[in-house]
C-alpha cells in the first residue's frame, strides 16, 4: 500500500513503477498495488496531476521513488483428526519460502505456541499425536523465507480447529 500526502489543487495521482510505466491513477492519496509477486522488492514513484479546462492534463514533478519488499504469500492450512489422538496438518506450498511454523492452541483467543518449525520448503504435512481425545485444539501457520540470515514471515493463516477422535 503505497500513501502520500494530499495536494489540495490536485485532481489525481499518478502511480509509477521504475521503468516509469504508469501503474494507477487514482483521485485518492493511496493506492494498494496488486498482482505483485511475493518476496520481491519493488520501486513506485508518484506525481500530482491538474485537468486543465482545455482537457489536457497538467503533471507536478515524481515524488522520490521508495521501494518495499512484499511479503511470502500466506498459506492455507487444513486441520484433520483422522485417528485417536491424532491431528493431520496439511497446507499449501508458497513460493520462495524456506520453511514454515505452525502454532497451537487449546483456545481460540489463547495464547499460541510453537509446535513445530517445517525447515524444509518442500515439506506440506504434519502429524500432531498424542492429543487428549474429544479435546478441540487450534492450529496456524506462517511460511518464512530466510535470506542473509535474515528471516522474513509471511501473515498468519485463518485459525483452524478441530476436535480429536
């Protein structure tokens, strides 16, 4: 989501990428840049514009341009007790992600812990055991990139819950 000032002459804004193409224009001073590609830096600049009474349009100078790096997309988690005292984890890969962490919790609005740290990308599916039958428990996730020793997260996944057989 990209935010600047208002200008209070200005009819619109003008959204541009770093190869100058134009993005969006929009009458409000935000606009939210979609279609990105998770875990990649990009570059916008913006400028004011004025719509003259001729019809031509007048355009202030670019704002310095500002880059921000998007965020791992977000997987989808699928919780399922399929034997007793059994609880199956499943989700979708997300691109550029190193690993995942998933989260429990006996309550919904509880406090959430660390299960389990997937470190390996290719990995979509894990077995919690030993969970008391007939108790409901409630399962997240977030996938996390790792680059120069830097960990990047993606947002948490809609709470999941399920009651163990």
């Amino acid at each position: 989501k990209l935010a600047w000032t208002a200008q209070d002459y200005a009819d619109g804004y003008q959204i541009c990428n770093s190869n100058n193409r134009v993005v969006a224009t929009t009458s409000k001073n935000s606009y939210t840049v979609k279609g990105l590609t998770s875990c990649t830096t990009y570059k916008f600049k913006v400028r004011s514009y004025v719509e003259n009474a001729d019809g031509s349009v007048s355009y202030g100078n670019f704002s310095t341009a500002v880059s921000a790096k998007t965020r791992l997309n977000t997987p989808t988690l699928k919780a399922k007790s399929t034997s007793k005292g059994k609880v199956t984890l499943t989700w979708t890969k997300v691109a550029k992600a190193t690993g995942y962490e998933i989260y429990y919790s006996t309550k919904k609005d509880g406090i959430y812990t660390r299960l389990k740290t997937i470190s390996k990308s290719s990995s979509r599916k894990y077995v919690d055991s030993g969970l008391a039958s007939g108790e409901k428990y409630y399962y997240t996730i977030r996938a996390y990139r790792t680059s120069n020793g830097v960990k990047t997260y993606s947002n948490y996944n809609t709470i999941k819950s399920v009651k163990v057989k």
